[in-house]
C-alpha cells in the first residue's frame, strides 16, 4: 500500500527539472519491481518471491539518488 501511494505521489516541488526524466524513470522501475513481488507474493513460489524482494531496494534507491540529485551508479 506505501508503495502504491508512493506511485500516485506527484512530483517533488524540490526535483530539479534536469532530474525530472530520470526520476519518472526510477519511478517506473520502482513500480514494475513493486509489480514483480506482488505477482510473487500471489503466486507463492519461493525463488521468485526471493528475487523479487531482493530487486525491489535496488529500484528504490536508484529512485531516491535521482531524487537527491545523485548521479546514476546503476543503469534504470
């Protein structure tokens, strides 16, 4: 539910407009992760539930350098 929130959340009044792409795309990639384990979570099988939980703090933080202004250190 946080995460979904999060999603619908309009863009920071701080995100620098250089940043704004990059940050649409971070949002995007947390989304399909956030996706992922929740398609895992129904389905019940253990390996796939497994990775996406480990993809899903790496989508968010790649989310959050961007909307710090950090540069990338992980492609989206």
């Amino acid at each position: 539910g946080a995460g979904i929130a999060q999603l619908k959340a309009p863009l920071p009044h701080d995100l620098a407009r250089p940043d704004v792409p990059r940050y649409l795309e971070g949002r995007q990639a947390f989304g399909r992760a956030l996706q992922r384990l929740a398609a895992a979570l129904e389905a019940g099988a253990e390996a796939p539930l497994l990775e996406a939980a480990r993809a899903l703090p790496a989508a968010l933080g790649a989310w959050i350098d961007t909307y710090l202004g950090l540069p990338p250190e992980v492609a989206l």
